[in-house]
C-alpha cells in the first residue's frame, strides 16, 4: 500500500467568482486582482444606488404605500427582489478548495475541476517564494498554473518537466511539503537561478 500524504486549504468567498466578479474577470481579460478592484467599484456603488433610490421612492410614495395594500406590497417586494438580486449577483461565490497528496511516486495537486499529477521523478527544484515575489515575477506568466485560494505570506513553485506550479496554502504546509519533496540529490531546493 502507498503512504499518502495530504494538505487541503479550505474553501473561501472569493468576489470574483460571484456573477458580477465573473463579468469583470472575462471584461479584464481574466486578472484577478484587476477585476475584484472593478467588482468593489460597482458593488459599491449598487448599494449606494439602491438606497438612494429607496429613499427617493419612498419620500414620493409615502402617502400611497401607506393608503393602498397593493402598492405597500408591490412596494415590499420589490426591495426583496432588489435585494435578493444584489446578493445572488454580488456576493455568492467562492474558491474551491485545494488539496494536495504527495504519495512516495507523484504529487497531484486538486482544486475545483483542475488537477494536476506530477510525476516525482521530473521535479527539477522545488522553491518557497513570498508573496510579494510571487505577484511580481510568477503571477502572469503563461507557464506557471497556479492552485491557490488566496495568496498567503508565501507560495510553493514546484518546478517539473511539464512547467511550473505554484500551490498557495499556507507557510507551515508549504515547508511540509517541501520537506515531503525532497529526495536527497535529486532537487535543487534552492534553485537560486531562477527570477
């Protein structure tokens, strides 16, 4: 039997997964941080909108909504569809969760519908990187996939003979798993030639 061992992060609200989010991440041509900064603008301002126009319909409508059962409910229920349209749009959507397991031959590293199974044997280094780093040089390039929740102190680079593979979990997994990794003389842990 093969030992496996596994590390999740758990799932997380994410803005740009909701449906508002997901416009502005196609609109941006799929940058993250660009479009969670477009999704505070204009939810922001939806709120802000929706109560300004609360208040100037009810100050117009006051003596209505009071005198007549119908326009009260009609009223009424078109603040709770409002509502309920900001929060379907605005707020449900998360990250799913990334798991990885690192057996004695492979690593496979999960989250939501994409997966990947490195192959121990075409590791060629192995990098622990901050944050800072990682959104300056990694982020954006076209042959790192990333697995990540969010972005925390630090990102794992896995590097293999398909690419690049940054897992963001946290710092205490991250240096579990490098030392569950590493293989004496077969990776370069610090590969210090590589921005």
């Amino acid at each position: 039997m093969v030992h496996e061992i596994t590390y999740s992060a758990r799932a997380r609200w994410c803005p740009s997964r909701s449906l508002l989010g997901r416009f502005f991440l196609r609109g941006v041509g799929n940058r993250q941080q660009q479009a969670e900064a477009w999704y505070i603008i204009a939810i922001s301002c939806i709120i802000v909108a929706v109560v300004i126009v609360q208040f100037i319909s009810w100050s117009l409508l006051a003596g209505e909504i009071a005198a007549n059962s119908r326009i009260a409910s009609w009223y009424w229920f078109g603040q709770l569809a409002i509502g309920s349209l900001i929060l379907i749009c605005g707020f449900l959507g998360y990250c799913p969760r990334v798991s990885v397991a690192v057996t004695e031959d492979f690593i496979r590293v999960h989250q939501g519908k994409r997966s990947i199974e490195i192959n121990l044997a075409s590791l060629k280094g192995c990098r622990i990187v901050p944050a800072l780093h990682y959104y300056r040089h990694w982020r954006r390039r076209r042959d790192v996939e990333h697995f990540m929740t969010h972005v925390p102190s630090d990102v794992l680079l896995i590097f293999h003979g398909q690419g690049c593979t940054a897992i963001g979990i946290d710092s205490d997994t991250h240096s579990d798993l490098l030392v569950a990794l590493i293989k004496p003389d077969s990776v370069d842990v610090a590969f210090p030639n590589v921005v």
